[in-house]
C-alpha cells in the first residue's frame, strides 16, 4: 500500500535515488534542502512500507501552484503513484484555496503527458530549448480546479 506523506530531511537520499534514474540534468541533495527551508515549497513523498517509490515538489504562491518535479521509481511506475500524489496536492490546493495548477514537460515525455491530460491539465505553449541535457523545448500545462 502506498502513503503519501510531507518530505522531510530523512527521504532526501531515497529522493536522490529516483531524480538520478529520472532525469539527464538531476537536481543535487543541497537543492532537495534548500526546498524543504522554503516556505513556499510543498513537498510529498510516496513510501511503500519505508522504501521511497516516488515524490513531488511544489511552489505556492497565492492562488497557484507551480510543479516543480515529480517522479517515480523506474521499478514502480505504472502503479498510479503519481496519480496518488497528485490527489494529494490537489487536496492541499482546496483546502488552501489554490486554484491554478502550472509545469513544464519535456515533449518527448509521453508518459507524464498523457498523465497530465488525464488529469485535466491543457497544453499552453512551449519555452524553446528550456531542458538541458539533452537540449528541448517544454511543454508548457496548466489546470484551473473549479
């Protein structure tokens, strides 16, 4: 069974973990504590038993919500893990009256994208050569809770 619980310090190598096998630019530890001091950042883990299986990091500021990362350990995807964390920062927006809910993806992504469809998100632009390594575009998607 599958928790979704606030990061703390304690995940942060677990975290490390699954941005290295996700990401051809990863982002580094002290990165992951600084977002944890920030008191704009709002920061989930999935954890099946103690093992971390995937996490997402949010900014919030007013009524919007910005996805920073989100991701899931390579043996766990396909097992509605980012959906779950996504239900839960979809809770944390109601409940804090975010309305707005904005991320970048690489469009070679297909997976997250279909996910991000699935839940209602729209597709509005592209920011040329925003990834490094390898160099793309993003996707630019938003969704507004009603």
């Amino acid at each position: 069974m599958i928790q979704i619980i606030p990061l703390t310090e304690e995940h942060i190598d677990g975290i490390c973990e699954i941005e290295n096998e996700s990401f051809g630019d990863p982002w580094n530890r002290q990165m992951f504590l600084g977002l944890l001091d920030s008191s704009l950042s709002v920061c989930y883990a999935a954890l099946e038993n103690t093992e971390i299986t995937g996490y997402l990091i949010a900014y919030h500021v007013g009524y919007e919500i910005q996805i920073l990362n989100i991701a899931v350990k390579k043996s766990k995807r396909h097992r509605k893990i980012a959906t779950e964390l996504f239900g839960v920062i979809f809770e944390y927006a109601k409940a804090e009256n975010a309305a707005e809910f904005t991320l970048e993806v690489r469009p070679t992504n297909g997976g997250a994208i279909a996910l991000y469809n699935k839940l209602g998100f729209k597709i509005d632009g592209v920011r040329k050569n925003y990834y490094r390594n390898p160099k793309e575009d993003a996707v630019l998607m938003s969704l507004r809770l009603e």
